[in-house]
C-alpha cells in the first residue's frame, strides 16, 4: 500500500536507513552525503506525476525527498552554506528509483527539482517543464525572433491570423519544453493551403523553480529578451507599430477587420 504522507509525517526508520546507505552523487559523480530524508510535498508529487515519464510516482509505496551536500564538505561545520541538492526517490516493494529528467537543451540530466515549471493560467495547474534554468536564460534571448518572424513571413494566411489574434508574444514559448495538455493543441494548430498542421506559438503565464534549501519556489522570469524585444512597457507601441506596418502592406481594411472579429469572439 502506497505510503500517505499526510498520515505520517515521520518516515520509518528502515526507510531511513536504506537512504542513508544508498549511493548519491552528482553530475559529475562526485559523491554525495544524505542531509535529510522527508515525504514529498503533496502537491508537487502532483505535479511531478502528472508528466507521463514519472507516472509510477503517483503508485509508489514511498516518494522522498532526499537531500544530500557534497561528501567532501558533509563534516565542514565552518561552512554554513553547503550546495545542497535534492534527489526524488520512490520505492515500490523492492525496487528503489532515483527520478532524473534530461534537460532539452543540454541533453544532460538533472533532478526533477533542477526543472523549471510553467504553467498557461492565472492560478494553475502547473506542470513540469523540459529545460533546466541555465538553458532557459540563454534560450529567453533566442525565441522573440522565431516568433516575429513567424509572424513577418507566415506559411499560410490561417496562420497569419491567428497568430495576429493572439497578439505579441513577450514570455518564453516552446511546445517541447513547456507542452500543453493534450486537448488544447487543437486551438493552436491550424491547417495550411497543403492540407499540413502548422504548429504555433503558446507563450507561458509563469515560470517558477523549486528552492531546495528554502523548500519554496522562487519565481523564474519568463519574459523574452534580446535586441529586438520590447522593452517593459513598450509593448503597446511596439505591436501597434507592428500592425501598422502590416496595414500598409496588407490594407487598412483587412488588418482592422481581422482586429475587430476578434474582439468580438
């Protein structure tokens, strides 16, 4: 029977124990000493679970977390600001699992807790995403041109409108690193002139990050950065350029036509 962490708060010492003895390193296998072992948050073993790769979270007889410091610096007691990182074990009968999850970018894996997570709405769910926060800074000043120039030069007319009906795009976007749940692809997917599926762009309302030695998220910034995105408040200006310029060169008539049905759905 799978362990409820709201009923114990404790975790039995065997448990405990078989931890302490398990083998823990790092990326780059230096190894590491247990500093604390607990039941996992219920709402992100939600969350964690909720991603189809570490569905098994959701049926274990045991989800810890466990966090470990740097062997070499375990005994430092000088040292009041050990790395500490934080390892998602789930035990079912016999078998012990340690969860790592590859970010898409690198390629290189990291702890479920290294991974950002985003969510599409003003208050949740939220989910976890495929890239670790290293990846993401240099991947935040590289989606703005991808997006205009989707927009600038689109492959079909379906496609210019909607993305003209979703409007600028200013928070990061990527439908592998952060995908959206199964049913709403449709609303961003049209149907070119070929009969093809043309994917498009769904910025994130949020991004946030796990802190192991605060066990709280810290708020991660999802605004796109880069030479050619609008500043903090200049967005208005800088869409309004946008589709004035698409005026001139699509008519007055038609761009304030497409404008006005949107507003009206």
């Amino acid at each position: 029977m799978a362990q409820d962490p709201n009923a114990v708060s404790e975790v039995p010492q065997n448990i405990k124990d078989l931890m302490s003895n398990y083998s823990f390193t790092d990326i780059d296998d230096n190894p590491l000493k247990v500093s604390s072992i607990r039941y996992l948050e219920e709402d992100r073993k939600k969350i964690y679970g909720g991603n189809k790769n570490f569905e098994s979270i959701l049926t274990a007889d045991h989800v810890l977390s466990v966090e470990c410091v740097p062997k070499d610096e375990a005994d430092d007691i000088k040292n009041e600001d050990k790395e500490i990182s934080e390892k998602i074990m789930i035990i079912t009968g016999d078998d012990i699992e340690e969860l790592e999850i590859e970010d898409m970018i690198t390629m290189e894996d990291m702890d479920l807790s290294q991974a950002i997570e985003f969510t599409f709405y003003e208050n949740g769910p939220w989910f976890l995403g495929g890239i670790g926060q290293d990846s993401l800074a240099h991947y935040r000043g590289s989606k703005f041109p991808i997006w205009k120039k989707q927009l600038l030069n689109p492959v079909c007319e379906a496609s210019f409108k909607r993305l003209l009906c979703i409007g600028l795009v200013t928070n990061i976007f990527d439908r592998y690193c952060f995908p959206m749940p199964e049913e709403e692809k449709k609303d961003y997917t049209v149907v070119d002139d070929h009969g093809n599926n043309v994917e498009l762009p769904r910025p994130v309302k949020a991004l946030r990050i796990w802190n192991v030695k605060k066990r709280a998220y810290d708020v991660v910034s999802a605004r796109l950065e880069g030479d050619d995105a609008p500043k903090v408040g200049q967005e208005g200006k800088y869409w309004e350029n946008m589709l004035e310029e698409f005026r001139q060169t699509r008519g007055i008539e038609y761009i304030d036509g497409l404008l006005a049905s949107f507003k009206a759905k």
